[in-house]
C-alpha cells in the first residue's frame, strides 16, 4: 500500500508541476508580447531622429539677422 500512495503522491505533484509550467507559459507569452511592442516603440522613436537628424543636416540652423 506504501508504494501505492508514493505513486499517487508523485503523480500529484507531476499534476502540480505541469499547472506551474501552463502559467509559466502564459507569463511568458505576455513578456514577449510586451517586449514585442517595445521594439517596435523604439525603433519608431529611432526613426523620429534619423529623420530630424537628416533634416539637420540639411537645413543647418542660422541665427536670425540683426537690425540695423
């Protein structure tokens, strides 16, 4: 019988293991979801000063003339 209920207990714990292991999955299907959105925040942020950037470089900024 001792054996019986160590198989049963095992088996409880596998159970237990493999609940830990599902939501362990679903929180890190949520990071990578948020990391996902971070990236691509980042490079439009990245782009927005590539672009300014360009336009700099283009267009140098000049002091206004002075009034006689």
């Amino acid at each position: 019988m001792g054996a019986l209920a160590d198989a049963i207990a095992v088996l409880k714990d596998v159970l237990a293991m493999r609940g830990d292991l599902d939501r362990l999955t679903r929180n890190v299907d949520k990071l990578a979801a948020v990391a996902d959105d971070l990236d691509r925040r980042l490079i439009r942020i990245e782009t927005m000063v590539e672009i300014a950037a360009a336009k700099r470089a283009t267009h140098p900024a000049r002091l206004p003339k002075k009034s006689p």
